[in-house]
C-alpha cells in the first residue's frame, strides 16, 4: 500500500534527530518507529495513489453517464407532454 522506501526514509530521518544520548537505542528506536508509523497510516485509511486515480476515473464516467440519462429523461418528458393524450375520459 505504502512505498517502503519512503517510510523507510521518514523513519531513518526521525531516529537521525533524536538526541545522543539515546543514540545507542537507534536501531531499536528505527525499528518502533517505522513500526508505530505504519501503524498509524494504516489506521488513517489512507490509499494508494493507483487506488485514488482509478477511483476519479469511476466516479467522472458514472457522472458522464448520470448526464447523459438525464438528458435522456429530459428529452422523453417533453415528447411526452407534446404528444396528445391517449388516455379517453369515461
């Protein structure tokens, strides 16, 4: 879902910035890290891009298509209150 390259790189990039001190708990401190960070993406619910673009691309033609029915219906309204009624009153 996510590229691991970049989570990798955000993680490395966080455990970069933590003070010295705990500079000997990095390999520890990447591995929670990219760990909680996965964790918390997940729980987002976010989507891929490939996800999202293929989405956009079913809601454009079901709106292309939505417009065209309404044209339709539009157009078969109109024929219908021009055309005479064939309904005889008793």
């Amino acid at each position: 879902m996510f590229n691991p390259t970049i989570l990798d790189q955000i993680t490395q990039r966080l455990a970069d910035n933590v003070p010295e001190g705990l500079q000997q708990l990095k390999g520890d401190l990447t591995h929670n890290l990219r760990a909680n960070l996965e964790q918390i993406l997940r729980d987002m619910q976010l989507v891929s891009r490939e996800e999202f673009d293929i989405q956009q691309a079913v809601l454009q033609r079901t709106r292309a298509r939505l417009t065209q029915l309404e044209t339709r219906v539009a157009t078969l309204e109109a024929a219908a209150q021009q055309a005479p009624s064939s309904v005889e009153k008793t």
